[in-house]
C-alpha cells in the first residue's frame, strides 16, 4: 500500500531549499508563507500543544522539524479553509463549479480552437 507523505513536511523541505538557494545567489532570505487547510497541524506547529496526550503522542521528528523552521522565522503557516486552495484543481477530482473557479483564479486560459 502507497504510503502518503504529510504535504506540510514536504512543502516546508522545499520551502527550506528555494530559500537557501536564494540566499546563495542574491543574499535573501525571505520568510515564505505556507497555506494549509489542517488546523489541527498548525496548532501543534504553533506549540498549542505543549503536553503529549493521546491524541499527540504520535508527533514524529517531522513535526518538530516544521516547528523549529516556523520559530527561527523561516516560514510562516496560515489557515486557508479548503474550498479556497486553488492547488487543489491540481491534486484531485473537483465539481466543475470548483473546477472553473479555480482555473479563473490561477488565472489558466481555455485555448480551443
């Protein structure tokens, strides 16, 4: 069984190398903003939770990993509820309501000819 990866954890390792790259090259760092529709994860990244319960004791390194990027300033992870992810039309089936909206706002022409 395919295995599916926390797509904060792998947002936040690229997020870390473009941000490097561009330190390298023109000396900034900026800090990048991340969208993600889990609460959830962002409470736990903010270090809402400080005890472990039940319901945490399952955070792993890559968690902490994602903490420690948002504490030394490097990323910055904002709400963004799910109906508004245009990224979504490029990762599952969506209605065509949601479709169309979602091609308008990346701003992706319809060139039939």
């Amino acid at each position: 069984m395919l295995q599916k990866k926390p797509v904060l954890l792998e947002t936040s390792k690229e997020t870390s190398f473009i941000r490097n790259f561009m330190n390298e090259l023109v000396n900034i760092a900026p800090v990048v903003t991340i969208y993600n529709d889990n609460q959830s994860a962002i409470k736990i990244i903010e270090n809402c939770y400080n005890k472990f319960h039940k319901r945490t004791k399952h955070i792993e390194i890559r968690y902490h990993h994602i903490r420690d990027l948002k504490q030394n300033g490097f990323i910055n992870v904002l709400y963004m509820p799910t109906e508004k992810m245009d990224a979504d039309m490029l990762t599952k089936p969506l209605g065509k309501e949601k479709h169309i909206r979602f091609k308008e706002n990346l701003n992706i022409l319809d060139i039939t000819v």
